[in-house]
C-alpha cells in the first residue's frame, strides 16, 4: 500500500506544480499582463511532468506485469491477451478520452496565446487549469492502472 500512497503524493505535487509554474498567473485570478513566454512555460512545465509520470511509472508497471506473468505461468501469446485488462479497460477509455479532449484544448489555447500580439492573460489562467487537469488525469489513470495490478498480484 505505501506505493500507492508514494504515488499519489509524487502526482499531487506534479500537479502543483503546473499550477505555480508562473507566479505572476495563479488559477482563478486574471493579471494586467502576461506574455509568450509564460504560455511556452506552463506548456513545457506540464510536458515535463507528464514526462517524468511516464519515466516513474512506466518501468514498474511493466516489471508489475512481469511478476503477474510469472506467478500465473502465462505463456508470452497468453501474456498478450491476459494482460490487456490491466492496460486497457472502459475506466482507461474515458480516462484516455479525457486527456486527448483537453490536449486538443490545450494545443489550440497554446498557439493562439503564444502567437497573439497582445497575449490574453485569461486565457493562460485556463490553459494553466487544463494543464493541471491533464497531469491529475493521467496521474489518476496510472494510480488506477496500478491499483488493478496490485489487486491481482495479491490474489
């Protein structure tokens, strides 16, 4: 359980972090002025978050799925289709829905922001919020992911 716990807290903090990547804009209030940069900033800071959650959980998920493999003696044909419920289920569509409905978000809120001759500071408050939201979605995804492995390991 204290996995759990470790990472939740890891994608609590990534999240928060999205959220304080430009002190001047914090979620809820509007400024006099912000420029392209700060819209460049909130996109790398949560391309990097969403980077290191792949880089953190990636590697013990899949040495996870190995252990799973071993203890119920799959074959690798039957490690294809046995493992397919942990990496893909209906809870992982919407939660893969989600994302890809505020990347879309994200990438039009980004270009028009960077590319404005006079940057909307509005604007980069709810490009910052979606930013946090996809980070906690895929934060929430992967605790899910693990959660399910975890379950049947302890079978």
């Amino acid at each position: 359980m204290g996995g759990f716990i470790a990472r939740a807290v890891i994608a609590a903090g990534l999240g928060l972090a999205i959220a304080s990547s430009c002190p001047e804009v914090r979620a809820g209030e509007a400024t006099q002025s912000c420029t392209k940069e700060d819209f460049e900033a909130v996109v790398e800071a949560a391309s990097g978050s969403l980077r290191d959650l792949n880089i953190q959980n990636r590697p013990i998920f899949q040495e996870k799925l190995r252990e799973l493999k071993a203890k119920r003696h799959w074959t690798n044909d039957e490690f294809i289709v046995q493992a397919r419920p942990f990496v893909k289920d209906e809870k992982m569509d919407v939660y893969d829905k989600t994302a890809s409905e505020l990347l879309a978000a994200i990438a039009s809120m980004g270009q028009e922001g960077a590319s404005a001759a006079s940057p909307n500071c509005d604007q980069l408050v709810g490009l910052r919020q979606r930013m946090k939201l996809l980070v906690d979605t895929q934060s929430a995804k992967w605790f899910y992911m693990f959660e399910k492995l975890d379950a049947e390991l302890a079978k």
